[in-house]
C-alpha cells in the first residue's frame, strides 16, 4: 500500500487562466458549472490562505454539504483546500455508507496556461487520515482509478463472462 | 466529500473492506490470477515468492471482502473470484470522477459563455 495515494483529474479549457481562476474564487461563478445536475448554493466564499468555502448542494428535497478551508491561494496558478463532508451545520460528517472514505480530502487544483489553453489539473489526497482511511482511498484509487489499468479491464472481462454464463 | 449525493444509489453495504483488500499489490495479484479460472492455493502461490500460509492470509483477507469464494466441499479448497463487490467499489469511484466530470463539462460551457464578455482577449 502507497504512504500517500492521489487520485488526479486533469482537463484542458480552451480560456485564458484567469479567467479559468475566477470560476473558481467568485461565487456566482462557482455556483454555475459545480456539482452537475444539482443546485449550488454557496454559503460562504472567502479564497484566502484559512478562509472557507461552505457549499450546499440540492436534490429536490435532500441536500448535500461540504466545507473546503483553504491553505494556499496563489492566483492564477494554484489553489490548495481541504475539503470536508459535512452536515447542514459544516460540521465534519462520515458517509453512512462509506465510514472510511477519508473526512478530509486535501485537494490541490493547479492551472497551467499555453498558447490561450488552460490546463486544470486536480489532485485528492487523504489529510490527516486513519489507516483505515488511507487503505480505503488507495483501495479505490490505485485499483480503480490509476495504477492498477488491468483493475478494470479485468472486471469488465469477468463481468462479461458472468453475464455469457448467467 | 462530494460522495454524500450517491447514497441513494450506491448499492454497496461493505466497500469498506473491498477498499481495504484491493488496496495491497499481492492481492491484486491474486485477483488477476483468478480472473482467468478458479485456482487452489498452491496454483496461486506459485508465481510469488511467498509461502503458501501468505498467500492463504491474503485469500482471506479477499474472503472476508467478498472478492473470492472458496469450495468447501473439494479437497483443494479452489479459490474463485467474484466479481460483484470490485464492481460495486468501482461504481463508488466513478460516482466520484463523474461528479467532477460533469461538473468540468458545465465549466466548459461557463467559460464559453464567458468569454466573449472578456473582449479583446485573444
């Protein structure tokens, strides 16, 4: 098991960076392009190194809550939070389904600009995280999501199989 | 984090532990030998260079996850993958990435929108 697994997304915009920046430090920027098929509601942006971000998401009558504490802001380049599960009062709150998924995720998102292409890359790491949810995180990263390529090749295979047999 | 918006489909009761045991190489390993057929312990123990009580550890852990079934009814105890459960963990992390995703898709079309408000930005 890696010491510290991280799971990256990373996607081109065909925009300037700093314009690519302020969808993510203003809030009705924000709120626009977050959390697909859902309605945003940003309670609280404050981009600054300790400042917080306080997200509400909605599903009809159910509501999603996550907070994000910034730790480094250095527009245009970089944007580094935690970012947490919370319940409707921002306090921390495990997943019922998922108790080990960690609580806190440090997520570090970078944004490179060449020939008026910006390149936005997102890195999720454990933060101050248990055994438990460390092994959790790297379960699903490193066997689902990157490292572990013949993971899915050969689930998909062996689903197959079962699907043939059934 | 984001998770929370998939509790009502995610279908999975114990990913914790499937999490756990996919998270070590060796049992990976393993998971990959068996996707090709059910094998005994001493098959899977072959290509490793590691005792056969090891890699009986290791089974068990995959066990307990609900990765493998093992015949109780043969001598040789084969080993069998099951699929269902690496499925289901597979499903929690793509809840995850299509969250991002799709919100990177509504991203694009915002700085679409946005951008002839720029002006002579090139």
């Amino acid at each position: 098991m890696t010491e510290h697994p991280v799971y990256i997304l990373e996607r081109e915009f065909s925009a300037p960076r700093d314009l690519v920046w302020r969808t993510w430090t203003e809030p009705d920027l924000l709120a626009q392009w977050y959390g697909p098929g859902v309605e945003t509601i940003i309670h609280e942006l404050d981009v600054k190194p300790g400042g917080r971000w306080l997200n509400e998401m909605k599903m009809g009558e159910n509501s999603g809550y996550q907070k994000s504490v910034y730790t480094e802001v250095s527009p245009p380049e970089r944007l580094v939070m935690l970012m947490s599960t919370t319940d409707a009062s921002w306090e921390l709150a495990a997943n019922p389904r998922m108790p080990d998924w960690p609580a806190t995720l440090l997520t570090v998102v970078t944004f490179e600009e060449a020939g008026g292409v910006t390149t936005m890359r997102l890195e999720w790491s454990p933060h101050e995280a248990t055994a438990a949810e460390i092994a959790c995180f790297a379960g699903a990263v490193e066997s689902l999501g990157q490292g572990w390529g013949a993971g899915m090749e050969m689930l998909a295979k062996v689903l197959a199989e079962m699907q043939a047999a059934a | 984090m984001v998770m929370n918006i998939s509790i009502a489909t995610d279908p999975a009761p114990n990913l914790n532990a499937v999490f756990a045991a996919l998270a070590d190489p060796t049992r990976r390993e393993i998971l990959s030998r068996l996707a090709d057929g059910e094998a005994s312990v001493n098959d899977i123990a072959a290509p490793f260079a590691m005792s056969q009580p090891a890699i009986s550890k290791h089974l068990k852990v995959l066990e307990k996850a609900g990765l493998v079934t093992r015949a109780v009814e043969r001598q040789k105890r084969p080993a069998r993958l099951n699929a269902k459960p690496m499925q289901d963990a597979a499903a929690w992390l793509e809840t995850f990435r299509d969250f991002w995703l799709g919100s990177f898709d509504q991203l694009d079309s915002l700085l679409a929108d946005l951008k002839p408000e720029e002006g002579t930005k090139t």
